[in-house]
C-alpha cells in the first residue's frame, strides 16, 4: 500500500502543478499529449482526480494523527 500511496501523492503533485500553470501562463500539461479530447491526456487527468480521492479518503497526506 505504501507504493500506491507514492504513486498517487506524485500524481497530485503533477496534478498541482498542472493548476499553477494554468494559474500563471495559461498552459496547461496536457496540451503536451494531443489536448484536453486526446484520450491520453483524459486517462491522465482521471488517474490525478483517482489519486485526489484516495489520499483524501486515506487521511495519509493531511497529517492527522501525526502529533
């Protein structure tokens, strides 16, 4: 479980990072991979919500319980 807690708090940073863009230049990652209808870009953009989800629900990343 610990791997697949890694590989979603990755894709959120990626996710994350991806809003800053957007924030800042108007760019955004997936425009790299054919656009927001490239289905690529669609499974990407579903693999960071997944894992928005998940570390939402797991409590690992809000530091609770941690004192």
């Amino acid at each position: 479980m610990k791997s697949l807690h890694t590989i979603a708090f990755v894709l959120l940073v990626i996710g994350g990072l991806n809003w800053l863009l957007v924030g800042l230049f108007q760019w955004d990652i997936g425009m790299i991979f054919g656009g927001q209808a490239a289905i690529i870009s669609r499974v990407i953009y579903v693999l960071v919500g997944l894992s928005a989800i998940y570390i939402a629900a797991s409590g690992k990343g809000s530091g609770a319980g941690q004192m």
